[in-house]
C-alpha cells in the first residue's frame, strides 16, 4: 500500500481554517472544538478519502473538548495533523485515545504560556504603541494593529503549525512512547505553574467587608487579614471552587457561571462584595 | 446564540454530512456577532451622549444592579481558569504547582513572563526525574541479565 502523505493544499486549508476560525463559533460548553473539527476536515477528507467508517472514525476523534491560546495551540493542531497522517498510513501506536491524551494534555498548558507570552506580552506591547500613534484622534494607530497583529499572528501560527506537522510525522514514538509521558508531565508542570501565576496577575476578587466603631473607622478589614495569611486568597478560593464544581460536581460552566452571578447578588446585598467604581 | 448553530452541527457529524460543518464555524457565528455586537454598538454610537447620560443617571454605580455587574465581571474569569485547571489536575497533589505559580505572583511579585522561567527550570527537571525512573528499570533489567550469565560460567567452572 503507498504511503499516504497529507498535500500542500491540505495542510494550508487546515491551517487558513484554524487561523480563521478558531474561536469565531464560541461557546463555553464547547469553546474551539468546532473550530478545531473544521480544521482537521480538509485533512482527513485527504487522509480517507475510500473509507468512509475510517473518516467518521477520525472526525469523531475530534469532537472531544479543546481550548488553548489559538496562536501557539496552532502547534497542537498541526501535531495532530502530523498524527492523523501517521494513524493514517496504520502507525499502531496512534489511536484516538493517544491523540486526544495528547490534546488534552497539552492545552492547558500552552494556554498557560501562551496567555502570558502573547496575551499579557505581545498584544500589550502593540496596543501601546498603537495607542501612542491614535493622539489627535489619529486612525495610524488602528492601522498599525490591525497590520501588525495580523501579520505577527499569521506567520507565526503558520510557523508552529508546519512546525508541529513536522513533528507529528516524524517523531510519533517520541511523542507517544515513554519519553512523549515525561516531556507531557514537564509541560503539564510548567503550565500549571504559569496557570497560577496567570490567575494571581489578572484576576482580583477583593473583599470590602469591614467592621467600624462608633466613630466610623474600621478597626477590622478583613481582606487585610486575608492577605496576612495568603496573598490573593479570594481569587485562589474561588478558582479552586469553580474548578470542584466542575470536576467534582460535573456541573457545567454555564451553570457556574449562573451561581457565580447569584453568588456576586448575594454578596453585593449583604456588603461582602463592593467594587467601590464610579463615573 | 452559538449554541444554536453547534447543537444543528452536532447533528451533521451524527449523520456524517462533514461539509455543513464549516458553515456552523464560519457563516452562522455571523448572525451571533451582528445580533449581539454589531447592531448595540451602531445603536449605542447613533443614540449618542443623551443615552448614555441616561444610562448612567437610571443605572448609578453605587446600585445593586451596577455593583452586582462589576462583581460577576471580577469573578467569571476564575471560570476560565478553573476549565484549563480541570485539563492539568487529576488530584489534589497537582493544585501544588499551581499555588506555586500563584505565590510566585501575588506573594513574590513576579510577573508573568519571569514566572514561566521558573516554570521553565521546574519543567525541565521534572523531566530529567522521569527519564532517570525510565532507564532505572530498563538498567536492572541489563544488570540482571548479565549476572545470570555469570552465574552460568561459574556453574561452568
């Protein structure tokens, strides 16, 4: 049986589709598992184009749960371009179960590192600038963005998703065998820590609960005494909390999301909660 | 509204019809965005100072309503999180890492990008500790194998 081999124009209509469509069908049930299927359709249409059982085979490897940062996730989905193409020519090792143990694995992750290299980082950096070039009401400043951005994001996912086709390819074994568990355990650590850092850098849950005496000043605050004994401790609680309610409790985001709202009336009403903005 | 489209392309890769589905990523979403984006901000920049000046007279931010809204904005982040938490933890063990990138932060005052160097560093010998518990029993093995055939030659002797 001749090798199969995924062609040029495959690989760039996956690769059009994911910088595309990433994240334009967004849903928190489901997040960029559309986007991802429709980028992985051009390739597996190729791969099994006189097997349809082995196609709907393959596509429904992909209906699994996935979100990471799209611009370096595009090394993810060019991986499993690499991996469809290596299942395709009857690589034992590669199945659907190894494939999404390697999504899953490396989403969150790379959206660790990705949010905090190119979401805290890189977009930032153009914003200021392109901010510094709007003065008097200027339309350079967008201008520059929307170029800039554009072509940063382009050529680079287009770099990691050739990139990571290479790899899928050539390095199946190393991707799935023993050495593919260590260097998934070192990535799935340093996402986790990066996920930490993530969270106490941009998210804020502060409490405005104080307790006055009869000449109205506070003589306890207790975020103060919050952050004695750990610092940020609210956003901690409450990440770990959303997490147990969907882990543990298999609720989905949406319904967290929905008590998290009833969560924020309540502590409004009862004065846990005051964001203390104006006009 | 997107929930809409992906529950109609759920139903097209039940039935194997694969070339609908790019129409629920890259053509419906379309409706989703004119509904909820495009047409409140072209409202929104037509009806002018007058409404927002109303908008901040019927909704002050010392209300319930604009308090309760500002709150929910702080708090729904941690969803997003808690979703890639669930991706990396499987048991209570696996939240060290992450208080450890949380301390870095919020105790520490690292930011961000210097936090994924430790992260880095903590990466790689996490790495390094599970290729050494890989070639550990892969050399007991070889060493176990050549002390059975020393074992034979002094037989043999």
């Amino acid at each position: 049986m001749a090798e199969k081999k995924l062609s040029k124009k495959a690989l760039n209509s996956g690769f059009h589709r994911w910088y595309y469509g990433n994240l334009t069908c967004f849903s928190q049930e489901h997040m960029q598992t559309f986007g991802y299927l429709c980028s992985m359709l051009p390739l597996c249409k190729e791969l099994y184009a006189d097997d349809p059982d082995k196609m709907a085979e393959s596509m429904d490897t992909y209906r699994t749960f996935f979100n990471t940062e799209p611009q370096l996730g595009a090394i993810i989905v060019g991986v499993t371009a690499g991996l469809e193409e290596a299942r395709a020519n009857g690589a034992e090792d590669v199945d659907s179960e190894t494939i999404n143990g390697l999504r899953a694995g490396l989403m969150g992750p790379i959206a660790g590192i990705g949010d905090s290299l190119v979401v805290g980082t890189v977009i930032p950096i153009l914003l200021g600038i392109a901010m510094g070039m709007s003065g008097g009401g200027s339309p350079m400043g967008a201008i520059f963005y929307i170029i800039v951005w554009n072509l940063f994001a382009y050529f680079g996912m287009r770099f990691l998703y050739f990139k990571g086709y290479d790899m899928g390819t050539k390095a199946v074994e190393f991707l799935v065998g023993d050495i593919g568990n260590a260097i998934r355990e070192a990535v799935t650590t340093l996402g986790g820590i990066v996920i930490g850092a993530v969270s106490a850098s941009w998210i804020s849950v502060k409490t405005s609960f104080a307790l006055y005496n009869e000449a109205g000043e506070a003589y306890m605050v207790l975020q103060e005494k919050f952050d004695s004994v750990f610092p940020g401790l609210l956003t901690a609680i409450f990440v770990i909390f959303c997490w147990w309610l969907m882990a543990k409790k298999q609720l989905s985001p949406l319904k967290v999301m929905g008590l998290l709202v009833v969560i924020a009336f309540v502590g409004v009403l009862i004065g846990f909660f005051n964001p203390g903005l104006a006009y | 509204m997107n929930l809409v489209w992906q529950h109609m392309g759920w139903a097209w890769v039940d039935k194997r019809e694969y070339d609908k589905l790019p129409l629920v990523d890259y053509v419906f979403p379309w409706i989703s965005h004119i509904c909820f984006s495009l047409i409140p901000t072209v409202a929104m920049c037509m009806a002018g100072e007058p409404v927002v000046n109303l908008i901040k007279e019927k909704l002050p931010m010392d209300g319930i309503p604009m308090k309760t809204l500002f709150t929910v904005g702080a708090l729904l982040p941690c969803v997003g999180i808690a979703i890639l938490l669930k991706q990396i933890v499987r048991n209570v063990l696996d939240f060290i890492p992450y208080l450890f990138g949380f301390t870095l932060a919020a105790s520490m005052g690292i930011n961000l990008v210097a936090s994924t160097v430790v992260a880095g560093l903590f990466a790689i010998l996490i790495f390094k500790l599970k290729m050494l518990e890989l070639r550990k029993p892969a050399a007991a093995s070889q060493s176990s194998a050549a002390d059975n055939g020393w074992d034979d030659d002094e037989e043999d002797i």
